[in-house]
C-alpha cells in the first residue's frame, strides 16, 4: 500500500488502509507457519520506507537463514534492529542464528537485550541458557532453564537440557529427576531414556537399564548408542553372548567409534579371548589414544 495514490482520501481513511494490508499480511505469514509476522517488527514506526527497509532486511535474512548462510542472515538481521531496536522477535530471531553460528558471546548479549524487552518469553531464557552453558557458565544457565521451564512447564527439552547441566555438575540425582520430568512429558524421548538408563546401569541396577533401551530400539532398532548402552547392561548382569551381539552391532553401524571399541575390547578381555582384545585396543590407540582406559588395557594385554 506505501506506493499507492490515494489522493481524496482522507489521512485517517489511509492510515486505516495501510494497517489493515498489514493484519492480512501477517494472518498469511501466521498461516503459513511463520511466527514473526512482518507486523510485529513494523508496529512502532508508520514511516513507509522505513517498514519497507525493514521488510526487506527480514526478507533477506529469511532466505540466508533458510540457505544455512547465517552470517549474512546476521548482518540483515543487525540492520533490520537497527531500524527497530524494540523488537523482541528481531532479538530472538538473531540469537537463533547466532547460536548457530557457535558465536556464543555474542548470543549470550543479543538474549539478555531480548530479555529486558519480553522476561515472560521462554525461547529468551532457553537461548540464553544455550549460550551460558556453551560459555562453560553452568550456573546461571541452570537458573535460566528453571525460568524456561516455569513458563512452559509443558515443553520436554528444557527437562533434557536441565538433566545434561546437572551432569555435568556432578549432580547425578537431580539430573535423573530432570530426565524423568521430560518422560513425563514425552515418554518416548529417545535420548532421555538413554540418559535414565545409563545412571541406572552405573548405579547397579541393570535390569531396570535394560527396559529403557529396549523401548529406545524398539523405536529405532539400529540407534548405536542404545545398543551399546544396553551391550553393557548385559555384561554386567553377566549375560555375555548377548553384551556381544549389542556391541557387535553398535560397531557395525559405526566402525570408527573408538569407545564402542574399547568396551569391546574389554569384554573380549574378560572373556580370555586377549588376542582379539588386543586387536580391537591398537586400532584404538591409533585413533585415539587419549581415551581413558586404552593405555591401561593396552599395557595390560601386552605384558
């Protein structure tokens, strides 16, 4: 409607027009599947050429975001707070992409800015605590994803994302809590069941382990990480054959995972069958020699 003449009308008769093109502008980019809505970062200013700028700016950083050219989905992005630095969905659309990028620094500032302009919005809190926790600050990232998860209790991951923070705290109890609120929510999260049952095998309770995993490759039969989880569940329940069929299969779909190896390796060790321990270890040593576990079990076999 900007480049229209509308010479008689008069100048609230136009400023209507112009606001309605927009309603139904946005209810397209609504029923198309796009949350932000052109409206949304062109409501404060009714300048016509700035909102064109504006449209264009989003226009572009769509389609670079869409092509994976997220640099350039930044730089328009940039421009187009620019000429609407209240936006709070210009702010989050930018974190986003930062994240993608791994511009963690940069993220974490472009969240706390949307912060300031929405604290109610959980996708804030969620990117921010990405940030953090990238940044290596656990702490005020386990504080921002209580706040996600207090305003949307509804939503599974931020339990995930919560479980891996407090892992990675040592904080084995409330990770497991964490893990089973997302169950809660979704009961067939595949990497939440994973993560219960490999505290449950590591606190002696195998069998429970092994329930979970079966779910987890019932859903996705050849999931490697699943089948090895579950190889060693078998081992410890002393179910051998079966320990060696997982891990077998888990190598199989992915030959080049050092750890699958070494647990192999391990099996084959405690089963006297030292010379294919002693095969499976080297190949781990050459690949990555830093594992833990490998040099001990290498110096072991050799003796």
């Amino acid at each position: 409607m900007d480049g229209v003449q509308n010479k008689g009308w008069p100048e609230t008769r136009l400023h209507e027009c112009k606001w309605f093109y927009w309603f139904v502008l946005s209810a397209c980019f609504m029923t198309s599947g796009c949350s932000h809505a052109p409206w949304m970062w062109a409501h404060r200013t009714n300048d016509p050429a700035r909102m064109a700028r504006l449209r264009q700016e989003i226009s572009l950083a769509d389609t670079a975001t869409e092509s994976g050219d997220f640099l350039t989905a930044q730089a328009h992005l940039k421009r187009a707070i620019e000429l609407n630095p209240k936006s709070i969905e210009g702010y989050v659309r930018l974190g986003r992409v930062q994240n993608q990028l791994l511009a963690w620094a940069d993220a974490k500032a472009t969240w706390e800015k949307a912060s300031k302009l929405d604290k109610n919005d959980p996708t804030v809190w969620a990117g921010l605590a990405e940030a953090e926790t990238a940044l290596g600050e656990f702490e005020p990232a386990v504080k921002h994803l209580v706040t996600t998860i207090d305003l949307a209790p509804q939503k599974a991951e931020p339990h995930l994302k919560l479980g891996e923070l407090y892992e990675a705290q040592g904080r084995t109890g409330e990770a497991l809590q964490s893990y089973l609120d997302c169950l809660n929510i979704e009961v067939d999260h595949a990497i939440a069941l994973m993560r219960v049952a490999r505290i449950q095998r590591e606190r002696g309770q195998p069998m429970q382990a092994i329930v979970r995993l079966n779910r987890v490759l019932d859903l996705a039969p050849d999931q490697p990480d699943a089948l090895l989880q579950r190889g060693l569940a078998h081992r410890d329940q002393g179910q051998w054959k079966l320990a060696l069929a997982d891990m077998k299969r888990a190598l199989e779909l992915q030959p080049g995972r050092s750890d699958i190896k070494l647990e192999l390796a391990l099996l084959m060790e405690s089963r006297k069958d030292n010379q294919e321990a002693l095969r499976l270890v080297r190949e781990v040593m050459d690949q990555s020699p830093e594992l833990i576990g490998a040099k001990e079990l290498n110096e072991r076999l050799v003796r």
